[in-house]
C-alpha cells in the first residue's frame, strides 16, 4: 500500500498523486457507498500493486470544506471583485465564516484591479482594513499582487472561493501560465459569470496545491449555537468580554462593546450587519 493525495474524483475514477505521479484509482465499494467517502484533497492508501489501482481507506481528516467538498484545506482563498462582477460583501462574509467554521486560515484576494481608479481602490482598503484577514490586491492582466499570492501558496493546501466570474480561473493560470483552465466570460445583461469551473480538483501552483472550484455559495450554519457566532468573527472575539452584559448578543444592548467598535471604526460595519443577518437565520431556524 502507497500513500497518496487525492487531487479529484470523478463519476467513475479518483485521480491521486502518488509518489508524485498521477494515479487513477478505482475505489473500495464501502467507500464508494458513503456520500463524502473521498473527496479532493483526502489523504488515501493506495493498493498500486493490481491492473487498477485502488483507493482501500482514508486518513482521518484535518478539515473539510463542503459545496464543492476539499479536505486538509490550509487556506481558503476568497476572491471578489469592485466591478463585473458588483462586490458582494455578503457573499465574501459568508465565505470568511465558512473558513473559520471548518477552522480554515483565509485570505482575501481582490482581483481585477486593473479595473479600479485611484478611489475605488481606497474604497476597497477602507471596507476591508479592520478585517483581520489578509488582503491581496490583484489582477491576472497586469500581474499585480501575484508576487505576493506566491509565497503564501507555497507548501499549503488552498481552496479558491468566490462568486462565479470574479476571476477564479484566470487568476489561476496566471499564476501558473500553461495551465490553460477554462475561463468564460461575463454575461453582461445579467453580469453574473457561467460557472465555467464545475468539480473542485487540486493543482500543483508554486510549491502548493490549489484547488479551483465552482465557489462557495451556501453557508451551513446548522449545529451553530447563536451565543457561538461572535467566535466566528475573529474581530469580535477579544471584544466580547468587555461588553457589559456576559450574555451580550452584540444587537442593541448597552454597553456593547462591539457596537462601540463598529461607531470608532475599530470593526466594519459591514461585518456586524452580516453577524446580525446570521444571528437572525440561526434563530429563526431557516433551512441553509
Ligand atoms: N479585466 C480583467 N478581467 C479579468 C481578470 N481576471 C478575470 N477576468 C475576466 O473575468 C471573466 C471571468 O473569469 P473566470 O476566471 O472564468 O472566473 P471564475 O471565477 O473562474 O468563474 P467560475 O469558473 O464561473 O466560478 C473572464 O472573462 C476573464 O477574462 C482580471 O484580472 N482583469
Ligand atoms: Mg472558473
Ligand atoms: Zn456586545
């Protein structure tokens, strides 16, 4: 038995790194049965020695990311755009939960700045500076910010996340030229992109493995205790303690430090109203 990485699965076959070669693996038929029973990014024992390699078990799991579903993630990439398509800071919210829900480090990659004036640049800075995540500015057609993506893609295991159209693809490729992966483009009367990628799928970028995939568009919050989703904004985390109340929902009550944080600047507006939006989902018990 060999052990290996699986780079994705298809309806028939699993392809795994073995060794540094690409296997495709038929799978054991228990695995086969369980939904989840391999996905992208799970780490296998590879039985190498019949005419089909097959996939016999998985190790237990670090992580896991689902819609599309990526295990032993590192880092979630979350890519968004100023303009076509329109910044959705609900949809780059939801995805940064997500992440610290999986318990996954995240980074937010703004990408065809190539786009953006002076001042929508510092409108972007503005929005997202007390976010405390990193924050990449790029574009696949100048090549900016791709220096500074390398060295955090060395060596890690990331997801690339983000509305369909935000540049995905394209960003991909530039950061590995030859790699050639499907790009469409916008259509301008609904200005929403095609979701040219479909299947999560692992490629080798710069010492790391990314994954392009389709974007993450639903966030699970079911299992999550309303008193928990503060924890889930990580710039909330070291306020909480400081509002007056021990049981504080951070919502009108006095004394709020959060609140407080939101009026000095310290917290984005943006990032409350969306904790708010959530808390509200929780309580009323909506199906994700
Ligand atoms: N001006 C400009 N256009 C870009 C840039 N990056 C991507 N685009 C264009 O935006 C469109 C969508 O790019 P994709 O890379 O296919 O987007 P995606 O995020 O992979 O989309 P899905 O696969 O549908 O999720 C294409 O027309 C790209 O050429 C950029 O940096 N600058
Ligand atoms: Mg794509
Ligand atoms: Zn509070």
């Amino acid at each position: 038995m060999v052990l290996g990485r699986v780079l994705g699965c298809y309806s028939d076959r699993v392809v795994v790194r073995v060794e540094g070669r690409e296997l495709s693996c038929r799978l054991r038929g228990r695995l086969r049965r369980q939904a989840l029973g391999v996905v992208a990014g799970d780490l296998v024992r590879v039985a190498a020695g019949g005419p089909v390699p097959v996939v016999e078990e998985v190790l237990p799991r670090r992580n896991l990311l689902d819609r599309p579903a990526v295990a032993n993630v590192d880092q979630v990439l979350v890519v968004f755009s100023y303009r076509d398509p329109p910044l959705d800071l609900g949809h780059v919210g939801r995805v940064l939960v997500a992440a610290e829900k999986a318990e996954v480090g995240a980074v937010m990659v703004l990408s065809k700045a190539d786009l953006l004036a002076g001042e929508e640049r510092d409108r972007v800075r503005e929005l997202f500076h007390p976010v405390p995540y990193p924050l990449v500015v790029t574009s696949a057609v100048t090549g900016e910010g791709l220096g500074e993506l390398h060295p955090l893609l060395e060596g890690r295991v990331s997801v690339l996340a983000g509305q369909s159209g935000v540049g995905k693809s394209r960003l991909l490729n530039a950061l590995r030229p030859g790699l050639g992966l499907a790009t469409g483009e916008i259509s301008p009367r609904i200005r929403r992109g095609r979701h040219t990628t479909r299947l999560a799928r692992l490629l080798d970028v710069n010492g790391g493995m990314v994954a392009d995939t389709p974007g993450f568009s639903r966030l699970e919050l079911g299992g999550v205790d309303p008193r928990q989703l503060a924890s889930l904004f990580p710039e909330m985390v070291a306020l909480a303690p400081h509002c007056r109340f021990a049981d504080c929902y951070h919502r009108a009550e006095p004394g709020c430090a959060v609140r407080e944080a939101v009026e000095e600047g310290r917290v984005a507006p943006w990032r409350h109203r969306l904790y708010l939006e959530l808390l509200q989902e929780i309580e009323e018990g909506l199906p994700w």
